[in-house]
C-alpha cells in the first residue's frame, strides 16, 4: 500500500499549487481553464462587486453635483392670531396667520466647496475598486493553476493506473504459470497463493488509484462547471518527450529560481503581493479621508415656488422665491475625528506589516521551491537509473522462472522493484510538473 499513499500525497499536496504569464498548454486545458473562468461562482461574485463599487465611484462624485427637490407641506392650525378693527360701525376681523397653511416649492442645493472631502470620497472609493480588482485577479490566477494541477493530476493518475495494469498482468500470468507448473508437480500450491494474493493486492491498489482518478475528475467538475471535462490528452502530458506547461514529460531541466540577484521584479508581479500594495494605498487613503472629515463645507440653496400666509390676504397662495449661502464650520464632535484618524492610522500600520509579511512569504516560499525542484530532479535522476535496473533485474527474473531456478519470494521482489521503480519516477515527474506551475505562480504570470 506504500504506493497508493504516494499517489494519495501527491496529489493532497497538488491542491495548494495553483496560479501564472502565457505558457505552451494543450489545448484542451486552456479551454478548461477558460470554462473554469466562464463559470466559476467566486468570480462571478467578484465581478458584481467590482461593479457595485465602480459604482460607489459615482456616487461620491455626487457630492459636488447640485441636487433638485421638489417640495410640498400643508398644516392646519387653529386658533390663528387675529385683531379686529371696526370697519363702517362693524367689527372686522383681520387673520395675522392662515388657518391653512400651504407651501410647495422647487429647492435646489449646490455644494460650492468642501475643502476636499469629496474627492478624498473618489479617492477612497477608486482604491477600494483597485483592491477588489486586484483580488479578481488573484483568485482567477488561483483557479487558473487549480483547474491545470487537476488536469496534470488526472493525467498522472492515468499514467499511475497504465502502470498498475502492467504489474496486474504480470502477475496474472505468473499465476496462470505456476499453476501450470503446480499441475505438473514442478511448484508449491503456496508459490500460486502468493502470487494470487500479490494480484488481489496490485488490484486494491488500482482501485485506490481509479477512486483517486474520479476525485480528481469531480474537482475538474466543480472548478470548470462542465459535467464531464475533456481530459482526453492529460496522460499524453506523462510521455517521455511531451512537454507540459514548460515542463519536459521525463522531468529535466526545470531551473529553480536566483534568489541572490534582483527580485524587485518578482515582488512587484506576484499577484498576493500586489493586492498588499493595493491596500497599503487604501489605507493611506483612509488617512486622508478622516483628516477631511472635519473641514468646513460652504454650500449653496435656493427655493422658488408657491405659498400662502403673506399680510392682508393670508389664504391667498402667492409666488416667491429664496436664496442663500450656508457654511457649516464644525467646531466640537467629541473627539469623533481624532479617534477616526487614530484607527485610520493604526490600520496603515497592519497594512504596512501586511505588505511586509507577504515579500517574506514570497522570498521563503521560492527558497522552500528551489529545494525542492533541486530534492526532486536528484531523486528522479536515481529512479531512471532504478527504472533501468529493476526492469533488467525481473528480465533475469522471469528468465529463471521459466527454467524453474527462482523462489516465489524472489520473483515478487522483482517485480515490486519495478512497479515502485516506475511508480516513483511518474510521482517525481509530477512533482517537478506541480513544482514548474508553482514558480510561474509566485513568478506572477497567468495561464492564459
């Protein structure tokens, strides 16, 4: 069961590999990748919100916009004051105030100047759209490198079951042979157990691989949203001299990465990196925007329209029309702007230690790379060399059943020898493959 756990851990470790520039792909994983970028809920959530905050943009430009009401009120009041006056011998009364009072009016308003608080609002508002575009394309990335360490993992798992097939059948015929020697009194009925068990065991094996083989199949699904993905190629990815995504099939030649020249160009395009300037620069915003928010604002108002309860003839609705200039100074808001510029400031603080935090990241994470890409082609050298040897050492192998001078026990060790042999030459070509995916990752470049 050895085997089986490698394949399983390999492909546990493949999921955290995923994003990158233009790269040589088959044609059936770019059109993949492009349904994955058609269908994936995430960004198509991401997308609405992108679009709801390009709309925020417009709104705060809003502020310096003049803005239109029309206006209406009705009142009753009762009693009114009233004075009387005698008017030919009789006494007339004289409303001061209507009984009914109505007034309707078109108002406008027009922000003349606010000492910058809008467009500190634009600003925020831009940035913030910047670092939710900055995440689309950090999460399209993302799902860009899932959708093609799936299809290299179904491709490899193929490879995987082609090779378990081999070993099935090998050891199928050993046991069509020693039976036959068995009837013919030249083997034990243990020599036949063995291998009959050794058979049981290599089909366990292949059916962990096939239950493998369809997870990964069902996460092509989910990140594609195509029932049934065209994965037709991917085994041909595994090959010796077919290339996949820059990676030769027999694992040669994938070049870690210099960490002692400049990196400023790798810091600058990965795309985690990225999002952290993009917020470090919202958070520089939010500085500006709590400093604003206390300044003065001069602003403009004015009605023209109809109402009633002018002298003499109260009820009478009459035409009229107003103007004027407001300025609001604030003077005290219980420290409302201080604290504001206080929390402001100490989030510019975690964004700056963020942005810190993922230029470490990058450099550790290509560092732990460059160890493993050199781990991996070291051990895979050592395997075409075992691959080599195993399959001449069970030529010898078979060659002496046929003549009878070999034990069931040395036999089996033959073959194992191959299946993990070749087993272990696939993991490491497929590690090297999810290795190359994961410098373009870091690199910043995108599989498009």
């Amino acid at each position: 069961m050895k085997l089986v756990y490698i394949v399983v851990a390999t492909l546990a470790g493949s999921a955290a590999y995923a994003q990158t520039q233009p790269v040589p792909l088959p044609d059936e994983l770019r059109t993949l990748i492009q349904q994955a970028n058609a269908n994936y809920p995430v960004l198509k959530q991401q997308d609405q919100l992108i679009r709801a905050g390009e709309l925020r943009i417009d709104v705060a430009r809003t502020a310096l916009r003049p803005s239109v009401n029309l206006n209406g009120n009705y009142t009753y009041i009762t009693p009114v004051p009233q004075v009387t006056f005698p008017v030919n011998g009789q006494e007339a009364n004289l409303k001061l105030a209507p009984n009914n009072n109505l007034n309707g009016n078109v108002g406008i308003g027009q922000t003349i100047y606010d000492f910058g608080r809008t467009e500190a609002a634009v600003r925020q508002a831009t940035d913030n759209v910047q670092v939710l575009r900055r995440t689309y394309e950090l999460t399209q990335q993302t799902l860009g490198y899932q959708v093609a360490s799936a299809y290299y993992g179904v491709g490899f798992l193929q490879k995987s079951l082609a090779v378990q097939d081999s070993v099935i059948k090998t050891a199928s015929a050993n046991v069509r042979l020693l039976s036959t020697r068995l009837q013919n009194g030249d083997a034990l009925e243990y020599d036949v157990l063995t291998q009959a068990v050794r058979v049981k065991a290599a089909t366990n094996r292949r059916i962990e691989i096939q239950n493998q083989l369809e997870r990964q199949l069902a996460l092509l699904t989910y990140l594609t949203g195509i029932p049934n993905p065209n994965v037709s190629q991917a085994v041909n990815q595994f090959n010796a001299g077919v290339a996949a995504a820059g990676v030769p099939a027999a694992g040669t030649s994938v070049q870690p990465f210099n960490l002692s020249g400049d990196v400023q160009g790798v810091l600058a395009g990965n795309k985690d990196v990225q999002l952290a300037q993009e917020r470090l620069r919202a958070a520089e915003t939010d500085i500006l925007v709590t400093k604003r928010a206390g300044q003065p604002s001069i602003a403009f108002s004015g009605s023209a329209g109809f109402k009633n309860g002018y002298p003499l003839e109260v009820e009478k609705p009459r035409a009229n029309m107003a103007a004027g200039i407001n300025i609001v100074v604030p003077l005290y808001a219980g420290s409302r702007y201080s604290l504001q510029n206080q929390a402001a400031q100490l989030n510019l603080n975690a964004s700056r230690y963020a942005l810190e935090t993922a230029n470490a990241q990058l450099r550790q994470s290509i560092a732990q790379l460059n160890a493993d890409i050199r781990s991996n082609q070291s051990r895979l050298q050592n395997l075409e060399t075992q691959v080599l040897q195993a399959r001449k050492a069970l030529d010898i192998a078979n060659a002496r059943l046929r003549n009878g001078v070999i034990t069931n026990v040395e036999l089996q060790s033959a073959e194992t020898g191959v299946e993990e042999a070749e087993l272990g030459r696939l993991t490491f070509q497929y590690q090297l493959l999810l290795n190359q995916l994961e410098l373009k990752r870091l690199l910043g470049e995108s599989l498009q």
